[in-house]
C-alpha cells in the first residue's frame, strides 16, 4: 500500500514511579510506534524491564527509507560478504534519545520490528543487525517468529537497526560471536568485580570448547548460566546503567545482550550427525547424508526413509516393498543409500528403521 504520510501511533506502557515522569525510580515500561515510510511499513517496540522517563519523545525513534545516496555508506558498515539490505525493505530504524530527554535504563532492551514487507519463514537467513553511533552493523538477533516477519535483539545501548539477509556460515557466525563477547570482557575488565570476571571467563571458555566438539547443548547450557551470571549481579560489580546522556557505560546490558544472540546462533549451527549439513538445511538430521538423497521428494532423504507408502510409519507394507525390489538397479526410494542398487546394505539400513516414523527432516 501506498502511503504518502508518515503515520506514528506511540504507545507508552507506564507503571509506578515514572507514570508522572518526575521520579527517579524504575519500573518495566514498553513503547511501540508505527511507521509507515512509503511504501513500507513498520512496527517498532522498544521494552524495559527497569526504565525511567520513558515516551515517544524521550526515546526519539525514527524510521526511514534508506536514500540512494546513503545506501553505499550503508553497505560499506555490514559485513564484508554474505550479509545484503533486502531489495523488499531497505528500511533503517534509528533509536537516538536526545541527551536531556532524561530517559534512563537497567540491564538491557529488548527491540523488535514487525512488518508485512517480508515473508516469514521458519528457515529463514533475515536477521536483525544494530549499529553504534555510525560504527559496524552487527547481528543482535535473539528471535524471530511469524506475525508477519517479526525479529526481536537486546541492547544494552541504542542507535541505528536494519534487518538484513545474513547468508553467512553459522558456524562462523557463532565463531564471531564468541569473539565479541570475549572482546567485551576484555575491554570493560576494570568496571567487572575480578570474582565476576572469572566466573564469566571461565563460562566462555567452556561454552567455547564445547562448541568446538560439536557440543551445541552443553554449550547453550554454560551461555546461558553466563546470561544469568551477569543478570544477577550488582551495579557495583558489572555498572548496569544507561542514560540519554550516555556518561557512563552500561557493561552488564552490553554483556547479556552479545550473550543472547550468542545463543540464538548456537541452535542455528547444530550439526546433529556431522555430514556437514545444519539440522535446518538437513533432510535427515539423525545419520549422516551429505548428499541430501531424496527419490520421492517428500523432505525426508532416503536414508532415513523407509516410508515407502506414504503412511507415516516404517512397517510390514514397506517391507514388502522393499523385498519386492530386492536386486533392483536404480536410484529409487527403496535404495537407502543411494549407490544405485537396492541390497543387503539398504535392507540392514531398512531393519534400523523398522517401526519409526520417516525423519527426521527438516525441523
């Protein structure tokens, strides 16, 4: 739809001390606005767990369409390779509370866009990216979910937000991600309490070397206990304080937030029978099958699918099948392994399956 007006709807969630905007004390607050920069569309929730002087001019949210001329400066902050601005919706969002707007927050906030401008997918690579004060775009995703397409990151400070297409490796990613948050710990070390600190090192290090062996749940588990470590801490031992006049640094957000992304892309670089192929992209994620082999297209590869009749189940009907082509030649659905010969190897593959549902595919 065309729109030739910039329609803003603010509406401000205001609870305890900051209902009369004049008290220094905190309490959850959300703010959602509206945007409609033509021909896109746009909806913009900024939520606190502990926040001050909260509303639409205090929190000073823009949303625009990204001009021909800004584009290249644009581009030239993302990633080298593998992450692009969709052509469907080359929108920035910009969050730059003016610094005597006395907006003030705790801990991190949570940031989600929603809009009808690109579709939802549960594979999908659009990821939501942020910005500091003109520098890199990095990926802050922490979820994203239908609602059109709906993505959610924490912050633990405020500037500019794109969704863009990240079609880089997620192992990659991840490896990245590790070095940020390490890199983070490094440079705020003297505002963390020192027993803090090795706590939090010593849950990396672990998160680390147990992604290095492909252990993705053990290492979600320690990201996790790193998230909550920081959480739990007191302004005294990791400073957890931001304000629009951003005087002081806010360590414990910037902290949590690069752990939460952290573990939203653990899940997206599980490989769980590493044959090189994510569980997401895999359609038979329990045994190995590099060459996603699938003869009847129905999303589960051959290997893991002696479903012959279609009916949800591995049973005597299948086997009867797979007697009835025994010796066979051909790359067909009762060939498991797909080397061209139904035979001893695919009936032994077949007799593991016995009794099971076809899968799993693709989650």
């Amino acid at each position: 739809m065309i729109r030739s007006t910039v329609l803003i709807i603010a509406i401000a969630v205001a609870q305890g001390a900051f209902a009369r905007g004049d008290l220094p004390g905190r309490a959850p607050g959300t703010l959602t606005q509206n945007f409609a920069p033509s021909p896109y569309s746009v909806e913009v929730t900024a939520d606190f767990a502990e926040v001050s002087n909260l509303s639409a001019s205090s929190l000073g949210l823009t949303a625009q369409v990204i001009s021909p001329i800004d584009m290249p400066g644009i581009v030239l902050r993302l990633p080298a390779a593998g992450v692009t601005i969709p052509a469907a919706f080359p929108v920035i969002v910009d969050i730059t509370p003016p610094a005597l707007g006395g907006l003030e927050f705790e801990g991190v906030a949570m940031v989600i866009l929603d809009t009808p401008d690109l579709p939802y997918s549960p594979y999908s690579r659009l990821r939501l990216f942020s910005a500091h004060d003109g520098g890199p775009f990095v990926d802050i995703t922490e979820e994203f979910s239908e609602g059109s397409y709906r993505v959610r990151g924490s912050q633990g400070e405020f500037s500019e937000f794109l969704i863009v297409l990240d079609e880089r490796d997620p192992a990659a990613i991840v490896t990245t991600k590790f070095a940020r948050l390490s890199a983070l710990i490094a440079t705020h070390t003297i505002a963390i309490d020192d027993t803090v600190e090795a706590t939090l090192t010593g849950l990396l290090s672990s998160a680390q070397a147990s992604f290095t062996v492909n252990d993705i749940d053990a290492a979600k588990v320690d990201i996790a206990a790193f998230e909550a470590a920081v959480a739990a801490t007191t302004s005294g031992q990791v400073p957890n304080l931001w304000r629009s006049l951003e005087d002081v640094t806010n360590v414990n957000g910037l902290l949590r937030a690069a752990a939460g992304t952290l573990y939203f892309s653990l899940e997206d670089a599980r490989d769980t029978d590493l044959d090189g192929l994510y569980d997401w992209q895999d359609n038979c994620r329990d045994i190995a099958n590099p060459a996603q082999c699938d003869t009847d297209g129905d999303g589960f590869g051959n290997i893991c699918d002696g479903d012959f009749d279609g009916n949800n189940i591995i049973n005597s009907f299948d086997l009867t099948a797979m007697r009835n082509a025994f010796g066979s030649a051909g790359v067909t659905d009762t060939d498991l392994d797909c080397d061209g010969m139904t035979n001893s190897f695919d009936l032994s593959l077949f007799r593991e399956l016995f009794g099971s549902p076809p899968g799993p595919g693709i989650p």
